[in-house]
C-alpha cells in the first residue's frame, strides 16, 4: 500500500481550480468601457447641442422683434433663459425672455430699453407673454436743453437730479426729485439757488425754471403701462408693466 503524501503549498496540486469570478473579462470588459466613453461623449454633447440651440433662437427671436419694433435703433440683444433649452424648444415654451436694445422716443431722444417677458409661448405665427416688465432709461446727455439751451441736467445723488440753467440772466442751480403721475413726470424740487444766493424751492422763480422739464410721456410699446420713474448714476429710469403680450 503507497504512502498519502500531502501536496506542498504553492505547488500546482495544491492549487484550486479558478471559477468563473476569476476569469478575464476579456471582452464584457471592453464593451463595458466603450459605453462609458459614449455616455460621457454625449454629456459632453448635450450641452454643447443646448447652446447652439439657444443661440439660433435668440438670433430668430431678435429679428423678429427689429422687425415689430421699429423705434429701435439697431439690433435687439436677446437672452432666453433656462435649462435645459432643448426641452423648453421641444414645448415651444420659454419661462423668462430677456431683450436689450437702444431705443429712440418720438422725439428721436435716445433711450436704452429692458424688457423681460414671462412665459413666452407659440402663438399661431408669432409668440405671446403672459407679462412684461420693462425699464426705459434716458441718459442725462438727453435730458435738459443741452449746453447751446441753456439748461444742463445731471445726477445730484440721493436719487434725485441736478440742473443747472440761466433765468432772467440769473445762473439757478437746484436739486429735484422726480414723481410719476398720470402718465405726466414732473420734478419736485428740494434746495435751489440763484446766483449762489440759497432760495426757497417752492418760489416761483424755481417752478419757472422747472416747468420746462415737465413731460407728458407718449404711448409705451407692447401696451406697457408706466409703474414709477427714478434716477440713477445713468439716468432718468422709467419702469411699466404689461399683461399679455405680444413681443414678437
């Protein structure tokens, strides 16, 4: 009868067989890489796809608008905004619309204009808002009568304007609020002098000089309505809202 002999370890008798789990995975493996590289391909495409998308819609909502609006002066800058775009193109619905251009009033004074529209939707052959919120500012280079008039306007802080101007041969500096009523922009003036000499604002010498600056503001677009009027580092903002809206 032979002797049991025990194998050594490390010896190829005393090694298992390997199962299944400690196979390559040869080419299970190389398929599972490709999809990994074509799933990051595509979420690097994705976004790409998404602004050029956007970029295109804006480029089309910005024509059409130059061509409703023709008191502008030049071409609208266009922004819609959201995420993702491809979606909201899908639905032909785009949640806020944002559009900037330089404007000119009846009178062909300038005006920078901001416009946002909410909830833009197709309609037929155009678009519609459910609203419009809208900022018109006019720069201080329009306001007053400018040098050669005699009456120069500019901001004095504090919200509120300075003007400067010749009455009866008299220089007149004062500082003024503006108000909103009625569609009318009147200014309140709150310190005044005449030939460095502090005055009463309320004299008549002061609403004299103030009465050239009144102004009756002329039909908005887009049936925006006229909400309160202020005054910046930029100049003289004029604010109105709308309620369904046609934009372009």
């Amino acid at each position: 009868m032979l002797p049991r002999t025990t194998p050594r370890p490390g010896s190829a008798a005393g090694r298992r067989p390997a199962g299944p789990a400690a196979r390559p995975a040869g080419p299970r493996r190389r398929r599972a890489l490709i999809a990994a590289g074509a799933a990051a391909v595509l979420l690097l495409a994705v976004p790409v796809t998404d602004s050029v998308a956007r970029d295109l819609a804006e480029e089309r909502l910005a024509d059409r608008i130059s061509l409703r609006q023709t008191n502008l002066a030049g071409r609208p800058d266009v922004s819609i905004e959201g995420l993702p775009f491809l979606l909201q193109a899908a639905r032909e619905t785009y949640p806020e619309v944002r559009v900037r251009a330089d404007a000119k009033t009846d009178r062909g004074s300038p005006v920078k204009a901001d416009v946002t529209f909410d909830n833009v939707s197709r309609d037929g052959d155009g678009y519609r808002a459910d609203s419009a919120s809208a900022r018109f500012t006019a720069p201080y280079s329009s306001l007053g009568d400018g040098p050669d008039g005699g009456t120069l306007v500019s901001d004095a802080g504090n919200g509120q304007l300075l003007i400067r101007r010749s009455v009866l041969g008299a220089p007149v500096v004062l500082t003024a609020g503006v108000e909103l009523h009625d569609g009318v922009v009147s200014l309140r003036p709150t310190a005044a002098s005449v030939a460095g000499r502090a005055m009463d604002p309320a004299s008549p010498l002061i609403a004299q000089a103030l009465a050239r600056q009144t102004r009756t503001l002329p039909e908005l677009p887009l049936g925006l309505r006229p909400s309160g009027v202020s005054v910046g580092a930029d100049g003289v903002t004029l604010t109105a809202r709308a309620e369904d809206v046609t934009p372009a």
